[in-house]
C-alpha cells in the first residue's frame, strides 16, 4: 500500500498476489511488513489484508509502522487480535518529545492524540492479554535532552518486549526539502561510507506491482534505475534472486554505489549499523 501514487492504493487482489508469492519466498529470517510510504491505517481493506496475510503466512512475523494518528481504540483491538506471534511488531513514528518539535517537523498538531492512542494502544493490549511488541521511535535530530525526556516517559509505561528506537533523520537523497533534514544527511554523508544493507535484505513492492530492493527506489517509482521488475510479469522469487539484483549486491561490494543515481546521494545506509569489513578493495 502506498499514498505516493496520486493517493492510489495497491488493488487488493494484486495485493494477495504479493503475500501469495511472498508465502513461497519467505525463509526463517522473513519479515513481512504491509505498509507502503504511506500510512498503513487509511487502507479501506486493511483488516482484510491482515486477516489474508496471516492466514497465508501464519508464522512469518508482521511489522507495521504507523504514525500513530489513526491507531484509535478499534484499530489497536484489531491489531492486537492478528498480531499474536513472538516477533511481530507495531511501530509507531511519533518521532518528536514534545508538541513543539511535533509541529515543527510534521506542520500539523496531532502530538497530543498520538500520545493519547499510544496510550490507548499499550491499554487494549493489556486488556485483551496479547498483541504485538511496540517500537516507539523518535528522530535523532531532537535535542539530546528531548530524547532522554522521551526514553523516561515511554519507558515507565511500555512493557519488556517493547523499546524506543532513536532513528537517524534523511532527507531521502534530497527529496524531503527540509533545511534540517539537509544538514543532518549532509551530515552523514561526510562519515565514510558503507555497504547499504537494504538490498541484501529487503524487497519492496510497489502499488503497481513494480519491485524494488530499497525504499528510496520505491519512492522514485518507474523512474528509478534500481527498478528489479513486476510480480505480474515474474516471481517474485526470480526478482529477488535474480541478475540485475546480483549486479546492484555486487556494485554496493565493491564500493561502487555511484554506479546508481538513487544511490548516490542518498544517506539512508547510515540507518543500518555497518557490518561490514573491507579487504583490499572489496566489502565483505
């Protein structure tokens, strides 16, 4: 599901097309996370996909990321009901500590009704007895006082399976224009560069079917040179194993990321930690 598209949704049969065909690629370190670049929780078809995702996928963990405005007492119940197992996980972008830093960064006033279903959520799931783990995440760019004041407050209400996840702020290969934003990926850009791990990791499917191997490229859409193909047209299996991703892996190894516009001013590999170590001239 994603809003970018002129605020198109992925029709739903292509949708359980994905989770048909992520049901036969998925292996034991599988994710699956029904989100999109927009917000998950205005999709009219949410609770169906939920409940076609995980009856195809019964134990492959779910991670959704909202933020948080739409998780009202209805939509926490309905996701504490589907996302019973060990690893799955609700993540919610409330990414300021306070009503003021909320504004500055979002240009609109919904600190205090996220809280309040944040809140609510952390109450429906101890009500009904299970429910996912919650990952509270605030921006790295608030001030070093903000984000302990956030860890204090959050970490005296959520539970043990739960944390608060401080996360680097982008500005998405210069696509947020944001002067703050700017800085910090500018930022980031001067510390020696690594491997992006999103390649060799994930998969991203796009409203119309299209796969890419990173966020950055599912927002650029057609355009993107990272573009791997559609699952209309092949399985995703075969994209995910195949040429043009085996060629984009090696290019990122030897350290070539130039190699592909959408990589090239993009900072977002900083989000991962590096785990990588090079020898000679090659990352391994």
């Amino acid at each position: 599901m994603d809003s970018r598209s002129l605020g198109k949704d992925m029709d739903f049969e292509l949708f359980k097309e994905t989770v048909d065909q992520a049901s036969k690629t998925a292996e034991n370190r599988t994710v699956i996370t029904p989100v999109g670049l927009g917000e998950p929780l205005m999709y009219d078809r949410y609770h169906d996909a939920l409940v076609y995702l995980r009856g195809k996928c019964p134990d492959v963990p779910i991670s959704i990321d909202t933020n948080g405005t739409l998780l009202d007492t209805e939509n926490s119940r309905m996701l504490c009901k589907y996302l019973t197992n060990a690893h799955d996980v609700l993540l919610v972008s409330l990414n300021a500590g306070n009503r003021t830093s909320y504004v500055a960064l979002n240009k609109a006033d919904k600190f205090d009704l996220v809280v309040r279903n944040i809140r609510g959520f952390l109450e429906a799931r101890r009500e009904l007895g299970r429910g996912p783990a919650l990952v509270l995440q605030i921006l790295g760019s608030n001030p070093a006082d903000e984000i302990e004041d956030f860890r204090d407050y959050w970490g005296a209400l959520i539970g043990p399976r739960d944390l608060v996840s401080v996360k680097p702020l982008t500005d998405w290969g210069g696509r947020v224009e944001s002067e703050i934003a700017k800085k910090h990926a500018d930022a980031l850009r001067k510390t020696p560069r690594y491997p992006c791990l999103s390649p060799f990791i994930m998969a991203f499917v796009h409203v119309d079917g299209g796969v890419y191997p990173c966020c950055q490229a599912l927002a650029e859409g057609e355009e993107s040179d990272l573009l791997l193909g559609n699952i209309e047209k092949k399985s995703l299996r075969d994209l995910c194993t195949g040429a043009r991703i085996r060629e984009i892996k090696a290019e990122h190894l030897k350290g070539n990321w130039n190699a592909f516009r959408d990589c090239r001013r993009c900072a977002t590999y900083a989000s991962y930690p590096n785990l990588w170590f090079k020898l000679w001239n090659r990352w391994l």
